[in-house]
C-alpha cells in the first residue's frame, strides 16, 4: 500500500534508520528534524498520508502541533502517530487527547509499527472515498448538509475470563458513559447476539499468550470482519503483556486498534469513544450515499452506478489524483457480441447476462473502485491510486473471469460471454490532464481497438 509518510525527529540517526525501514516498504518518506520543517512540508509538498512523530525531546510542543492539525479542515484527516517514552497509562492519554491517531512505546517493535501504518492507511483510503462519494451527492444535490448527530454507541465486550470481564465491563461503562455488555467468544457469535450487532468490539485478549487463546483471537477478528452484521463494527484488542505479534496480527486481520496490556479503562474508553464516533459516522455517509442517490444515480438492471453519477465522480477523482500526484485508471468495457445473445435466447436472458456480468465485476474490485454501467452492455471502471502494471493486471483478470464463468439465464443451459476492455491510465506523478472527457475517449478508443483485434482482449492506450 503506497503513501506518503512524513518522519518528525530531531535526532538525525533515527531519522535515517526509520527512513529506510519505511521506504523498504515502498512508502514515500519525507525526514523533517523540527515541527517548523514538517509544517513547511505539509503546506508545500504532496498531499501527506501518515505522520510518525518522536514526542520524546519536546512533548508539549509536539501535543501542540497534533493539536493544531487535527483541528485544521485540511490536515485533520492525517493519521498521527506518536512515538516515545510512555511510562504510563496517563501519558498515552495525554498525548491521544492533544489529536494523535495512535502512541507506541519505544522501543518500537517493527512489525507494530509497520501493521499500524498499514491499518491507519486503510481506515484513511475508505475515510476518503466515503467523504468523496458524499461530496458527489452534495454537487448533485441528494445530500443533507450538516454534521450527524452522534449518538451513545452499543459496546460488547468479549472475554472468555467472566472473571475479570465484568470488572472491566462495569469500568468501562463508567469510563464511555456507555452500557457494555460481556460475551464469551461463542456468545460474540451467536445468531442472538449479531441480530442487533454492536458498534464495537472490545476484545480481551491479556491472557492469550496460552496455549492456543491467540488463535481464538484470530478466528474472532476473521469471523466478526466476515458477517454482513458485524463487518462494519469497530473492533479493538486489549494485548497481552509483550503482544507486539498478537496485535500486528490482529490489526492485520482487520482490527481497528490495539491498547497495550496497563492500559486503563480510562484510556481503553478514550480510544473506544473514537472508535463508535467513527463507526456511526461512517455508517451515517454510507447510508447518505445508498439512500440519497439510489433512485436518481443508480442502473435499475444492475445496481451500478450510472453516467449521471460517474461523471462527477470521476472528475473528483482526478482534481485529487492532481493534488496528490498519483496515477489513476479508468476501463470501458463491453460484452462481446451481445446481440447474438438477445437474438438467440431472448431479451430476458440478455438482462439475466447484464446483472451478473455487473456483479461479477463489483465483486472483483477494490471497495475504492467505481463500477458503472453507462450503456446496453456497456461498463466503466475508475481505479484511484493505480498503476498502469497494476490496471492492466486487473483488467487481465475481469477479461479471464468473465471468459470462465457460465451464467445462468434460466430455464436454458448456462451461457459464456466474453468481454472486451479498453484501458487508459493518467500518471498525474508527471503531468495529467484534468479533463474526463478526454480520458474515458481514450478508454473508448482502446476498446475500440480491442475489438477491432478480434475481441476478448485487453488494449492500453496512452493518457498521462
């Protein structure tokens, strides 16, 4: 997952160190030894992704500065993270509450701070397509303005030592003005429990470093991300003493965040506070975005989005592949021959092709990705954030499955289609041009060529 990553540290040795560790993992770093320097880099440089700052020589001014750009319309998405000597429960909170995303204490475990950068971006890239997407039924007039009204959430804690659960629950309760409610692992599970599915989950995993218990861990996490009840829930893991494997996994596997094993219900309620607020928001935006538009922007066949809605959305799309200088992709696609398939098995069919056809290229895209049908058998795929390497290798993909897979049209045999797909990738890390009508004409004319080619084959043309 690329980013850009600005380091804050006034000691030039752990600059150099965390620069390679990072940029070993193919992010963009940026060193900045003071506050005035990052600042600087901020305002004039790409758009930031993440901040890993050092607290440990100038705490109060750096709160100061979290403070500022989590306060700040233009910097207040930027994930923080801070690291130093946290001795205790109340200096993470401390440092939490002046606008850090997330504290680790040094020395930092590698592998922690690496799952913890690769969480922080995920969370940003949905934050960001979500914020988009509403920004497009704002411009075209579907959305409320105003922000939601944040409502107490629904917290479960999870634990199978009832022992110390209910201590924890009932200081949690205190701590989050909440009522939590404890669960063993199979209760979290059950048919009762997910019929009104909490905003969060509060995992305790302090005693998993027994035999087996972090492997119960793991298959909660997996399972809870993998219900359409629970998938959207927020989850958080109390880790065991020296967890840094336990929580780099959980966090990998979908966890939003991880509190070390001192952590106090205090500090546990403070970031679950964040958490719920985060959830209903997005909730909220998703909601906005499926009941507000769905009439007006939406094709009644496949579901997809249709023209009205893409066109808008694309060109946000590239205003911020501009402002971040990142490439990104768009494909026209289309069902070979389709004709002979309404001429053969009738207009019904045809329409049983359509829909899962659509389906089954919404499925094999990223959640960030935009899906439209903007014609009879016609498709359009947007990929932010993507490279000509990686779009062709995507679109190489759709083409195979497409190719491979029988559709059920009814009463008849399964039928196969093949599909065409014309590409275009704008590299807006060089010079990219801001005009939509012009990208999708190159897309429209790589189709074109595919076609001409014989069919059932993927064409790239040119668009930086």
């Amino acid at each position: 997952m690329s980013g850009r990553i600005i380091i804050i540290d006034t000691v030039a040795t752990n600059r150099i160190v965390l620069k390679v560790k990072l940029m070993t993992a193919q992010y963009k770093v940026t060193p900045c030894a003071t506050i005035a320097e990052a600042q600087q880099c901020i305002t004039d440089g790409d758009a930031v992704d993440l901040i890993v700052a050092d607290v440990s020589s100038a705490s109060r001014d750096m709160n100061n500065f979290f403070q500022f750009l989590s306060t700040n319309s233009s910097t207040g998405n930027i994930p923080i993270i801070a690291t130093g000597t946290f001795d205790s429960s109340a200096s993470r909170i401390e440092t939490l509450r002046s606008g850090a995303t997330e504290v680790l204490s040094k020395p930092v475990s590698d592998m922690m701070l690496l799952a913890r950068i690769r969480s922080l971006l995920r969370s940003r890239a949905v934050d960001n397509e979500l914020k988009l997407r509403d920004d497009t039924s704002r411009a075209l007039g579907f959305a409320e303005g105003g922000d939601p009204f944040i409502a107490p959430g629904k917290v479960a804690l999870v634990s199978n030592n009832q022992a110390l659960a209910l201590p924890l629950s009932r200081d949690l309760s205190a701590a989050m003005a909440s009522r939590v409610r404890s669960f063993t692992h199979e209760d979290a599970l059950s048919i009762e429990t997910l019929d009104t599915p909490p905003d969060l989950y509060v995992i305790d995993a302090r005693h998993a470093d027994t035999s087996g218990e972090d492997g119960r861990v793991f298959r909660l996490i997996a399972e809870l991300r993998s219900r359409n009840q629970t998938r959207n829930a927020a989850q958080l893991i109390i880790a065991p003493e020296n967890g840094d494997h336990l929580g780099a996994m959980a966090l990998d596997l979908g966890a939003n965040d991880v509190v070390p094993y001192d952590a106090t219900a205090a500090e546990i309620g403070l970031r679950a506070r964040g958490l719920v607020r985060r959830k209903i928001r997005m909730e909220k935006l998703r909601d906005t975005v499926q009941s507000g538009l769905k009439a007006a922007v939406t094709d009644p066949l496949t579901g997809l989005y249709n023209r009205r809605y893409a066109m808008p959305h694309l060109q946000a799309m590239a205003d911020r592949a501009i402002r971040t200088n990142r490439s990104f992709a768009l494909m026209a696609l289309d069902i070979d021959h389709f004709k002979s398939v309404n001429d053969t098995y009738g207009h019904t069919a045809g329409d049983k092709v359509i829909s899962a056809i659509a389906e089954l290229i919404r499925d094999s895209l990223r959640p960030i990705d935009l899906v439209a049908r903007i014609g009879g058998e016609e498709f359009l795929v947007a990929m932010p954030d993507t490279s000509v390497a990686a779009a062709q290798k995507t679109a190489e993909r759709l083409r195979f499955l497409v190719q491979n897979t029988p559709i059920d049209i009814g009463n008849m045999p399964p039928v196969t289609v093949t599909m065409s797909i014309g590409l275009a990738v704008s590299d807006c890390s060089a010079k990219c041009s801001t005009d939509i009508n012009q990208l999708i004409d190159y897309a429209d004319a790589a189709l074109y060529d595919s076609k001409a080619a014989g069919r059932n084959i993927v064409t790239l043309r040119d668009a930086a």
